[in-house]
C-alpha cells in the first residue's frame, strides 16, 4: 500500500513532464508557423518584383527604332494651329452631323511631356496629353469628375505633313454617346 501513492506521485510528476514538453513543442510549433508565413510573404513579393522588371525589360524591347516615342514636337508641329472639326457620325444629342468647330490648337512641350492646347475665343478650354510616335500622334482628355458634363475625347492625327496634319477626333459622352469629327489643323498665315 505505501507504494501506490509512491507510484501516484511518481506518474502525476511524469504526466507533468510530459504536458510542459507538449506545450513547449506546440510553442514552437506555432512560432516556426509564424516564420514560415513571413517567409511565404517575402517571397511573394521578391517574385512580384522579379515580374515588374521582366515587364519593364520586356517592354523596353518592344520599342523598336521605328516606332520611338519622340518627347519633343518637331519645329513643323510647334505652335498654333488652326482647327477644322467637322461632325461625321454622332448618336449624341449635342452634336450633330455636319457641325463645323473652328479653334487655334497649340503644340507645347516641357520638362514633363508633350501637350495640346485647345483656345477657343482667346480661352483655353482644354488641354490634350500627347503621345507622338513617328507616323501619327495620339490626343487625350478626359473631364474631370466633378464636372458637370463627363467627356472624354480622343484624337488620332495620322496624316501628318508639314503645313497640314489630319486626323479623327471622338468624343464620349457621360451616357456612352459618341460623336466622330473629322480634323484638318493648318499652319497660320504669317502678316
């Protein structure tokens, strides 16, 4: 009989034992979880990183020498020009097949691109961020959110010479609208 509570203090101190090393193992367990988490994390954007540069890589030698974006409007585009817009196509209720626009464009380059300026009666009423490729040059505006009327007008001048540039202009309206006018831009007469 005196050694069965020798042999109960003996198994509850190994059942103790054995409790305090599972907790301990589930501890670390838990920690080495955790790291492996981290690490999960950190890899993932090592890779999106790895992808971001194989995409600007690969995008830098999709430029060919032909298609080179020029940063600067040649001294033939600089300046004013006038604007010739005639509506061709429109299921817009403001614009109307055969409606004539006459405004003065000026072509304007700084240090942070090449711009359109759009005056109409000696006001500027928009201004066109500029892509020139060496066969055409791409316009684009959109209206701000806070204006009344949502627009956004493409432009695409494909004809490009040296005293007359033609091209297309669209325009999209805030309810899905459009309206295609054709564009002639001419090199002002000097007096």
């Amino acid at each position: 009989m005196k050694q069965l509570p020798l042999l109960l203090i003996l198994g509850c101190i190994f059942i103790s034992c054995e409790n305090k090393k599972e907790q301990e193992l589930l501890k670390r367990e838990k920690a080495l979880i955790l790291r492996e988490e981290e690490f999960e994390k950190k890899e993932a954007d090592y890779k999106a990183l790895l992808s971001m540069r194989d995409s600007i890589f690969a995008l830098k030698d999709t430029v060919s020498n032909d298609n080179l974006l020029i940063t600067e409007w040649p001294e033939s585009l600089k300046g004013l020009k006038n604007s010739k817009m005639l509506c061709r196509e429109s299921d817009c209720s403001q614009y109307v097949i055969g409606d004539q626009r006459n405004e003065t464009w000026e072509f304007v380059s700084d240090s942070t691109g090449i711009y359109t300026n759009v005056i109409n009666n000696k006001k500027l009423v928009r201004v066109f961020k500029a892509k020139y490729l060496k066969d055409k040059i791409m316009l684009e505006f959109s209206s701000d959110s806070v204006s009344k009327n949502r627009v956004k007008m493409t432009v695409v001048l494909d004809d490009v010479k040296e005293n007359i540039v033609k091209g297309t202009q669209t325009i999209t309206g805030q309810d899905n609208c459009s309206a295609r006018f054709s564009v002639e831009l001419t090199t002002p007469q000097k007096k």
